[in-house]
C-alpha cells in the first residue's frame, strides 16, 4: 500500500481511501474511514509479593509478557512474576486512561482487592 495517507487521532485511525480494498469503492471519494483500535486497563498481581500494577494499553497479553521478561528494565521486574488478574476493554485510550487513574486511587485499589479476593 504505497502512498497512503494515515493521520492518528489519539487511539484511532484515519485511513484514505487508498487503503481500502478498489472492490469497495465504486468511484474515487475523499472521505475517510475510520479503525477503532479498543483500548484496555489491566492490573496484575505479583503473588511472591502481594503487590498490584495498574496499566493501559491496547495489548494487555503482550504487555504481561514485556512485564514478565527477563531483560525487562522497568519497576515492574523486581516484582516478577506477574498474573493478569483485571482486564477492561474500552473503545478509546482517553476512557482507559480514566479508569486506569480510578483503579489507583483509593477506591480503585480496595476494588481490585475485593475483586482478586472474590475469584480466589
């Protein structure tokens, strides 16, 4: 897909009509289509531990691998290893964001404990 025209907004993303597939389009146009990527907040817990990570991203599975890897350079590896305990998907990154702040506010933190307690 040479000389397309991607612009980002945030955890979407335009794609030009170059993009997508000519079978589709009956005539040239100048709208845009837009991809909803969905976005999580997950938490994991460290059972050697007892502590708790609150995050976002689009790929919580691929983020509990980064977490769990050796060569891992970040907080996260002196607690290691992780379990995904709490995922929720939302539609956009800013939505996430906000629950992701919640989940580590008092409230959030006495939820997810009562939440882990409650699957155990």
């Amino acid at each position: 897909m040479q000389g397309r025209d991607v612009s980002s907004v945030g955890s979407e993303r335009m794609l030009d009509r170059h993009e997508v597939d000519s079978s589709i389009l009956s005539r040239p146009t100048n709208h845009l289509i837009f991809m909803v990527f969905k976005y999580y907040v997950y938490v994991l817990y460290s059972k050697e531990q007892g502590r708790y990570y609150t995050g976002s991203s689009a790929d919580p599975q691929k983020r509990v691998l980064s977490h769990n890897d050796p060569r891992n350079k970040g907080w996260t590896r002196r607690y290691a290893p992780w379990e995904l305990i709490y995922t929720q998907e939302f539609d956009n990154k800013t939505d996430a964001l906000i629950k992701e702040k919640w989940l580590k506010s008092g409230i959030g933190r006495e939820f997810i404990q009562k939440y882990r307690s409650s699957r155990h």
